[in-house]
C-alpha cells in the first residue's frame, strides 16, 4: 500500500511538472505579449528604449530556459509572478477571486451529487414504469444543454417572469442560487448517468439475487448491495468531473457577473496576460491532480478486493 | 385426509416479454416435491428449468410473468403473491443455492456480514447482535468451512469457489427452511470439489429434513443424488420419475437419447484403440514433451515462485488422442501454450513433428503454425463477433501462400461440408449460431490449413450434452478420415474416458500419472487419480427413497412463515 | 477445471433469461432514434443549403423590423439589427457542424492513433503517451482551449482545432483499453495461431472490433464538440460577428433577455435539439450487443 502511494504521487508530481511546463511553453511562444499590449499604447508616449527597459524589469528578456527555472523555482515558493495588466503580484489577485469560486464550486458539486443521487434512486425505485423511463431520459437531457444558456434562462424565467429572484448583483445566499443551479445540472448529467448505468449492470448480478433470495426487500437489497458496488465507477468519473466543474464556473462567473477566478481568466485571455493564465492552468491542474489521487486512494476503501492490488491511474 | 405435498406446480406457464411480444418459455409444467425429497429438473440451454426455479422463489426477470398455473407450498398458491408477501418467505421458508458461487457474494461485504443478514431481515427487533454474530459462527462451523471466526471477517475474494459455495449453503439452511433450491450448484466448481460439496448439501438435507429442488443440466448429478428425476425440454416436461427407474428404464426418446450422451453414464465401451504400441517407437511421435518447467516471471510480489509447470515429459504417438487432465490451476493452459509455441517455456523442450518449438522464431514460427491448430473452449470467444463465418474460415488461408479467391471459397465449402455445417451459415455471423455450431467452425477454421495435430482445450465443456457427444462424434470421424493427431484438454474424466487412447493426470504443475487410459481407468496408481475418478458423478447408483432417513416432520413445522 | 469467463459459460448453460429471444436490430428502428436520425440530417441538409429554408438574409438586417417579437412573419422574431432568427439559425448551422466535425476529426484521429500505438507498441511508449495523456487531461478542458486559441487566435476553425485538441485525452484512453482488451481475446490468439502476422492479425481482428466504441465515443465528442465551441462563441473567442453563430447569437441576444428573450433561447434550444439527437445515436452505436 505504502509503495502503492508512493508510486502514485510520483506520478502526480510528474504529470503536475509537465503540466507546467506545456503551459510555460505554449504561452511563451505567443505571438502577442502583454507588456506590449499595456505599455505600447500611443497615449503613453513610451519609447522603445524605455520599454525595453520595462520588458527588463519583468524579466522577459532573458533566454527561455533562464525564464523556465526561475519560473519553476518561484511557483514552487509560491510566487507566481507579476500581472502586467493589474500590476500587481499574480498570487495576490488569484487570493483575493479564490473564495468566491471555491464557494462556488463547492456548493454546485454538492447539489450536483446531489441531483446525480436522486436521479439514480428514484430510476430504480420508482413505482410505475413511465415515471422510472421519464427520470433515466433527464441526464440525457442535462448533458446537451449549455450552460451559459441555461444560466441565461434561468435569469429569463426566474428573474423577469416570475421575479422570485434578483437579476444581477444580489448579495449573499440568494445571489448564489441561481448561479449554483446553472453549474450543478450540466455536472449532475454525467454523475447521474453513470450511476444508473452501474446500478443496472450491478442488479442484474448474481449476488443480488441470493440478497432477494435472503428475504430482503428491493429497497434493501439496492442499499446495501447494489449501491455499495455501483460508487467506484460514479466516484471515478466525479474525479474527471474536475475540470468540467472549473469550466462551467468560469462560464456560470460570466453570466452571472460574478467575482472570482473565472473573470480572472477571460481578463488574462483578452489581455494576453501569460503569468496570470499560467497560475491559473497550473492551479487547476494541482486541483485535478488531488482530487483524482484521494479518488484512487478512496477505491481501496470502498472495494476490498482493491486493498492491496496495484491500481494504475486510467 | 392426505397431506399435500410440499411443493406442487401444477400446469405451470411462463412467458417473456421480447420487446412488446410474449414468448413462452415454460408450456404447462406439473410436478411435486414431497417434504425431505431430492427432485432433480434435468435440461440442456433454452429448457426453462432455470426459469421455473426462479417463479417458485419469485425471482423471475423482470420480463418474466406466471401466465398459468398454480405454485402450491403447503397447498397455498404463492404463484400470484406480490414481491413484498415474497420478501417475508423466501430465506424463512424457500432459500436458494446459485449457480456460480464465484459471483454471489457481494464483493464488498465480509462473509459474515453476509451470512448475518439472513438473520438480520428475519429477526425479531432488539436480537441482540451477539447472538447474530455467533449463530454465524456456528453455521459457517457447520458448513465445514475451517477458522469459521476468521472466515467471517473475511471478503469473498479471499475464499476459494468451494468455499464461497459453502457460505452460500449456510445462508440457505440458515433458517431452516422447508424447501432448498439449488440452481447448477456445482457447474462452476472443480469435480472433487462438487462432490464435496454435493455431500455437504446430501448431510444438511438429512440432518434438518430439508427438501432440495435440484437443477441441473448434468443426468449424472441428478442420477446419483435425487429421489426423482424431472427432464425437461424446451419448456415441457419429457419424463419424470424416481431416479432409479426412470435411468434404467427411460421410455421417452429424449430420455433414451439424454442417457446415452452422458459420458459418465453410458456403459463403459472402451474406444477402439488406435494402438499405440507402448510408447517407445520415437520416430512416430507427432508430438514430445520433455522436462517441461514454467516459472511466471515479473510480479514483484513478495514470497517462493513454485513453477507452474514442474518437469513434465509425456509423449503422443501419431494418429492417437492424448488426453491432458487436471483441475484448474494444474498447468494445463500452461502446457499447451508451450506447445503451440505462444509462450516460451523456461526450461525443457517440446518437439511437434521432430521440430523443437522453442527454436522457432518469426517466419518459421508462422510456417510451423501450419501443422498444429488449437480449438478454444469457448466459442463464444474464440470468434470474431464481427466477421462472417465464410471469412473467418477462410482466413488461415491468407496467411500463407496466395490462394485464388474461388479456390479458397471451394475449400472452406468442402471444409464446411466436412464438419457437417450447411452452406448457409457461410455468411452469417458467429451471434447468429449456436454453441454447437459455433464450436463447429472453429474447428472447420483449425482444419482448412490441413493441420497434422489438433489441441482441443476444454473443446466441448462449454457445451450442452446432446452438442457435445455430436462434437466428440465429429472428432472421431475426423481423425479416423484425416489421420489426425488429437491432444485433449480436460477437467472431464468421463469424457476423456471416451475419447483418448492415452492420459496423463496433471496436478499443481506436476504429473500424478501417465498411460494407456483403460489402465489408469481400472487401475490408478496415484490418490489424486482415485479421487478424480470417485468424482465423476452417476457411478454410483441412485440413493433409493428410504423416508426413515429423515428426521420426524416437528421440525418442518418450526419453520414457518407468514 | 476452467471456467474462462462465467457470464459466457452460462449463457449457454441456462440462457433461460431472455438473450436468444431478441429479434435482430435492424427489424425495430426506435422512434427516438429515427428522430434523432431527421433531425441530424436537417441540419446537414440547412448547413448545405441554407437558402432553400429561409427568405432572410443571415448577416443582413431588414430596415424597421428590430426586435420583432416571434410571429406570422419572422417565426421566431428578429434581432436588434432586424435580422430574422430563423434565418440566422439556418445561417449559423454551417459553422456549428463544420466546426464539430473539426473538433471530432482532430480529437479522433490524433488520439486513436496516439491510443493505438500506446496499446500495442510496447511499455515504454506506452508510459510515455499515457503520461502526456494525463497531463492533457489534468488541465481543464475549457483553460486548454483557451490557452490554444489565443496561441492560434481567435475564429470558428481556431476554436474547433483547440476543442478537438482538448478531447484527444479520452480518444487516446479509450481506443488504448479497447485494444488491449481486443488483443487478449481468444479470436486474436486464434488469428496469430493460424499464422497470422502481427500487422494481418492487427487490420483484420483489432482495429475493427477496436474501432466500434471510438466511433460512438466521437458520437457523443460531436454533440460536445457543438456545446464547447459554442461556448467559445459566447465568450467571444470564436465566430466574430456578424456571423451567426448560434453562441454567439445567444451572447448578442443576452443583452436584450428581459426584452427580447427570443433572441437568446431559440438558439440555445437549437444547440439542445442537435446535441441530443447527436447523443442518441451516440448511444445506439455502443449498445450494440456483442
């Protein structure tokens, strides 16, 4: 087991050393450049000698490869460079927009799991056939809907028709309602899907039959056995579910107006702003990369048959 | 007054539904099982026994309904009963021995998690959980399963089949109930492990008076553990008796045909020996096995290698069928993939045709392929699901010389004709056939290359009795027609019996014995061969029906249920 | 005595249980797929030839018809320029399927090659491509896009090569596990056995059985395909306007919701019904039994 984790991190570290260092590439190879961007502005009435002496001061004008270890060397310390855009240090900016979408995504991986959870009970418990057809056919549904739209119009019913719910600009709980819902159903979809998938094939196993042959009821037999072996594969997929959630955040942050690492990004994007969007790919990188070790390190848990034979990540 | 039986179907009639239409798969079956009687439904695939034991506990597919009929326990029908007046019987008053042991535990939860919840759905409220935990103890001691403490905080897969088996059946006695049924309890397991426990369910019955509906597809089985025999086929009932009777004095055709493709029952008639004089001619043997060891490399896991294979030499004289036996795990597979050169051994040689096998590489590899072709025991994999069969036999072909396309048609016709298949199937998919079919043409695809030795791995085990005995016929014919050389792999004694001049007995990796199989049949030198052979079911005769063997009806009216 | 794979052995030990009874697909077509099957070739036959569907012009706007509610004239309204919904959703499904069909063909290309050589060449490419797999699957999907669109720039076939980048992750995962899966199979031993070498054995048994869900895993990639560069669209990286991109359109139409909410959700419901109808054949394609 020990050797097991030790294996694993390994990997982790070396796909999050990777992972930096394809960013570092592909955004340093970019045709425009930020501090162009900012500082070439006529209105400045900046020379190019003088901005050559800013491109100095950033650093930039050093060979690549001097770049890449002191990049490496300062994310490791946990700075993360200079935002040329703000101006100010991008670890500072990624602080101040970090709480409002761990709040968000927190909250809408919840209700996300939540939904996936009623979705896959109430498919197998239903009482009538047409209800349990109608409940399988809403993940099929969720997943084809995008979520700016959705976001959209839920404003468009919620908001202006029935006005239950502020547009734009609320404070507190009520302002993240609508935000959450957007960003839960799309990532609920697939949850939900691979839930009643694992729990069909897992019904139609043996042991469930000598569980109903005990006297157990179908209720029973569904959460103490069926559900028990069908979480491993809904667990794995929540783990890929990471980046989906990040996205969606960053689209649900536009819609809504909101604060938080997603305006963060599209800022970075329209600028060009390299620091800010490699901090940004890295960190989330980072978060894939640990959600999806606790997954592997949680099957072990939860299949005894796992505790003590190698798992490769995939 | 007359007591009613304990279990009476009477014109039973199942149907499924096949997306929007009904198709019967049980047309008016009617038979009855007395308290502490053995009955055995015998029948091949498709016959509907496994569906009429599942309508009797209510455990039928979801597309399954009772169309006719009455299941009468006790003289109440239950056929009609809701699933939730089911819940409060089944384990109390019905329970159920599976089919696969290997996949009716839940994977997640401890064996005696598993043999407590038995008790646990059924218990008054407040039982204390001590008293669960060491009735659990008592029944896994009871079953014959050793350590019973440590076994229960175990998982299944820490278990072998035969033990996993054994929980099984302390779940079902658990409480006593009236009625046990075993669906092909032992058709998963290594035949001296079926035969123990065969045995077990045979004291357990006996000592708590249980009745067991017994289901399964082997004649042997129900011929020498049932009071009375009920064959089945295609849903209708073909004849039904007690077991001694109804063996010795079949009178339906099926019956007749069933008894006499059942290896392990049919009379003893030694094959015509092809006469392989005793081993020695070197130069006529098609294929030599000397020293042969394998050791698995890699896996770094801690503890002593054993080889899977340890020094093993036997030798098949050309035109003969030698016969590989041995359970599972004994190096079997090991061996013949050594011999088709799939896997190179780590020590000793093989020689097909005077060719040492481990010398081959690359092209000469390929070309020596030519001469030896191995048949699969499951045709279901053994085929490509996407190709046509006329492809799939043709095929080989492509591999060497270039062929005319309308010669290789020609050919894979003649081959098609050979092994009795029609023309038509030519352009069918394997999905489309069945078993019997199926292992048809693999065996058409392992010929068209004119093959001098042919290795058939566990050939026929997948398959029904009647396709197998047409499948053991085929490969006499073909032998005798195309002087062929046959390696058999088997865990099937009788059947080997049946078809090999010669037999080697392989355990763990290493030979017990080796010769000419009438003497190994009626004279083994080794334990383990004695034991292989005692566990061939049907050899012993029918248990006559003797009521005082039974314990007095009280105890079957402790059992009740609501 | 061994028992290759339980389910098989039983199926013909007691297919009681209902396999055998099924009649072949092709005798029952189900209605969702059929629709699903219209609906696709709808909006092919839209993308080929828009002008046989609609009166309008797609980028043109009509003078004094701003923002006309849906009615008798311009079924689902007009926009802020005047110009017909209709007509731009027609317009605007050209870019959408084009684009996906990039974003599928660069994703499933790329990665059931990539897939391909990591299940059958051996540990160290196999490693070596995993790992690169991981990365690609580590950064989020949307942050890989964007990172490549602004290396390419922006525009529809720049926001479709970066959606199909980001998806040659699960093309390289699964067509590696469905080849190591085909490549253990008895059949492709039985292939090898009658002398078949290892490229014959590889074109003839494991590609096509290989093949069968990467193709309805690029299904499923085209209906998201259309859902992220229709994202892009709305965050502006993709089509620019005046092109009618059905994203796009939704950005545009956002500004107008309280007003003219028709501007922004009948494009979106068109992405919905395409991307369902994608998804549902999706579907039929891997639930093919054996």
């Amino acid at each position: 087991m020990t050797r097991y984790l030790i294996e694993r991190i390994g990997q982790a570290v070396i796909v999050l050393w990777a992972a930096f260092t394809v960013t570092f590439i592909l955004l340093h190879v970019l045709p425009g450049d930020a501090i162009l961007i900012k500082f070439q502005n006529p209105d400045l009435g900046l020379g190019p000698q003088q901005i050559a002496e800013i491109r100095a001061s950033y650093g930039v004008d050093r060979p690549l490869w001097l770049q890449y270890g002191h990049a490496i060397g300062s994310f490791l310390s946990g700075d993360f460079g200079y935002s040329i855009q703000a101006g100010v240090p991008v670890s500072e900016s990624i602080r101040a927009n970090l709480p409002p979408t761990l709040w968000l995504t927190g909250l809408g991986s919840l209700l996300a799991a939540v939904i996936a959870m009623i979705i896959a009970f109430a498919a197998s418990l239903s009482p009538f056939a047409w209800l349990r057809a109608l409940v399988r056919s809403a993940p099929a549904l969720f997943v084809s809907i995008p979520t700016f739209w959705l976001g959209i119009a839920l404003i468009q019913i919620f908001s202006f028709r029935l006005r239950l719910l502020p547009v734009i600009g609320a404070e507190g709980w009520r302002g993240l309602i609508l935000p959450v819902t957007t960003l839960a159903i799309p990532i609920s979809a697939p949850l939900a899907q691979i839930l009643v998938r694992a729990i069909d094939d897992v019904a139609t196993r043996p042991f469930v039959a000598v569980a109903r042959a005990k006297g157990a009821t179908h209720a029973w037999v569904l959460w103490r056995h069926v559900f028990r072996n069908a979480l491993p594969p809904a667990l794995t997929v929540a783990g890929v579910l990471f980046g989906e959630l990040l996205g969606g955040a960053l689209i649900t942050e536009t819609v809504f107006g909101l604060n938080g690492i997603g305006r963060l990004t599209q800022d970075a994007v329209n600028n060009q702003d390299a620091a800010v969007l490699q901090a940004v790919a890295v960190l989330s990188a980072v978060g894939f990369v640990v959600v999806n070790l606790g997954v592997d390190l949680l099957h072990p848990l939860l299949d005894p048959r796992l505790a003590r034979k190698e798992r490769v990540l995939s | 007054m007359t007591v009613p039986p304990l279990l009476d179907i009477d014109n039973l009639v199942i149907s499924y539904d096949d997306h929007g239409r009904r198709r019967a798969v049980v047309h008016g079956v009617t038979f009855a099982i007395k308290a502490g009687e053995v009955v055995a439904v015998v029948g091949e695939s498709g016959s509907g026994k496994t569906t009429t034991a599942q309508s009797i506990i209510g455990l039928l597919p979801e597309n399954g309904r009772i169309d006719g009929g009455a299941i009468r326990l006790n003289g109440t029908d239950i056929s009609g009963w809701p699933q939730r007046r089911f819940d409060g019987l089944r384990g109390v008053g019905i329970s159920l021995v599976p089919q696969d042991p290997g996949v009716s535990l839940n994977p997640v939860r401890t064996i005696g998690s598993q043999v407590g919840e038995i008790l646990k759905i059924h218990a008054a409220r407040g039982t204390p959980r001590r008293a669960i935990h060491s009735r659990v103890i008592e029944l896994l001691d009871r079953v014959g399963l050793n350590h019973p403490e440590m076994r229960a905080g175990q998982y299944p897969h820490e278990l072998s089949g035969g033990m996993k088996q054994r929980v099984l059946i302390a779940i079902a006695i658990a409480l006593r109930p009236q009625l046990i049924i075993a669906d092909e309890p032992t058709s998963a397991l290594d035949v001296t492990v079926q035969k123990r426990i065969l045995d077990l369910i045979d004291d357990l019955r006996a000592e708590y008076g249980t009745a067991v509906l017994l289901v399964t597809h082997d004649l042997g089985i129900a011929a020498e553990r049932a009071d009375r025999v009920v064959i089945v086929k295609d849903g209708r009932i073909e004849e039904q008796g007690p077991a001694a009777e109804l063996l010795a004095h079949p009178r339906s055709d099926y019956a007749i045909q069933l008894l006499s493709n059942v290896p392990s029952l049919a009379r003893s008639t030694p094959r015509q020996t092809i006469t392989p004089i005793d081993g020695t001619v070197g130069g006529q043997d098609a294929v030599v096995v000397e020293g042969l060891t394998h050791v698995f490399a890699g896996r770094h896991l801690a503890g002593p290698r054993s080889p899977v294979i340890d020094s093993l030499s036997f030798r098949i004289p050309t035109g003969t069928t030698h016969a590989l036996v041995g359970e599972s795990g004994s190096g079997k597979t090991t061996t013949i993939r050594a011999i088709v050169g799939l896997l190179k051994p780590t020590g000793g040689r093989v020689l097909v045709d005077g060719h040492d096998v481990a010398t081959l590489r690359g092209e000469a590899l390929r070309r020596f392929r030519r001469t030896i072709q191995l048949v699969y025991q499951n045709p279901f994999s053994s085929l490509d699901p996407r190709q046509s069969i006329g492809r799939m036999i043709e095929e080989p072909l492509l591999n060497f010389e270039p062929v005319a396309r309308e010669e290789r048609a020609r050919r894979a016709e003649t081959i098609l004709e050979r092994v009795h298949l029609p023309r038509t199937i030519l352009d069918r998919r394997p999905r489309a056939l069945s078993g019997g079919q199926r292992q048809r043409v693999a065996i058409a695809r392992a010929l068209i290359l004119d093959p001098r030795i042919l290795i058939l791995d566990e050939a026929v085990s997948a398959l029904d009795v009647t396709a197998q005995a047409q499948i053991l016929a085929l490969l006499d014919e073909l032998q005798r027609d195309l002087d062929l050389t046959y390696l058999f792999v088997s865990h099937d004694l009788a059947v080997v019996r049946q078809i090999s001049d010669t037999v080697s007995v392989l355990r763990h990796g290493v030979l017990m014995e080796s010769g000419p199989t009438e003497t190994i049949f009626t004279h083994p030198t080794s334990d383990y061969t004695r034991d292989l052979i005692d566990a061939i079911p049907g050899r012993r005769p029918a248990s006559p029906i003797s009521s005082n063997r039974y314990p007095t009806p009280q105890i079957l009216q402790e059992a009740s249920f609501s | 005595m061994t028992v290759a794979d339980p389910i098989e052995t039983r199926r013909d030990l007691s297919p009681d249980r209902p396999a055998w009874l099924r009649l072949p697909r092709f005798a029952r077509i189900p209605t969702s797929l059929a629709l699903a099957w219209l609906i696709i070739a709808i909006a092919a036959a839209w993308s080929l030839a828009p002008d046989l569907f609609t009166a309008y012009s797609g980028t043109a706007g009509l003078a004094l018809q701003h923002r006309l509610p849906p009615g008798g004239v311009h079924w689902l309204g007009t926009d802020e320029l005047g110009r017909d919904v209709l007509a731009r959703i027609i317009f605007g499904s050209v870019h959408t399927l084009s684009g996906a069909f990039v974003a599928v063909g660069v994703g499933l290309v790329a990665g059931t090659l990539l897939g391909l050589i990591a299940g059958s060449a051996g540990r160290l490419a196999d490693d070596i491509i995993m790992r690169m797999v991981d990365v690609l699957l580590a950064v989020p999907a949307l942050l890989l896009s964007l990172s490549i669109i602004i290396l390419l720039g922006f525009g529809t076939i720049n926001a479709a090569i970066a959606v199909g980048v980001s998806s040659v992750a699960s093309f390289a995962r699964l067509a590696r596990s469905e080849v190591a899966r085909v490549r253990t199979a008895d059949y492709v031993e039985a292939a090898f056995g009658s002398g078949g070498s290892v490229l014959a054995v590889l074109w003839r048994h494991v590609l096509p059985n290989a093949l069968t869900p990467v193709m309805a895993l690029a299904a499923l990639q085209f209906g998201s395909a259309i859902l992220s560069i229709s994202t892009l669209g709305f965050l502006g990286y993709g089509a620019q306007p005046p092109m009618p991109e059905w994203g796009l359109m939704i950005a545009e139409g956002r500004r107008y919701i309280a007003t003219a909410w028709w501007m922004s959700i009948f494009p979106g419901v068109a992405v919905v019904i395409v991307v369902l109808a994608t998804n549902r054949i999706s579907l039929s394609l891997r639930g093919r039994p054996d």
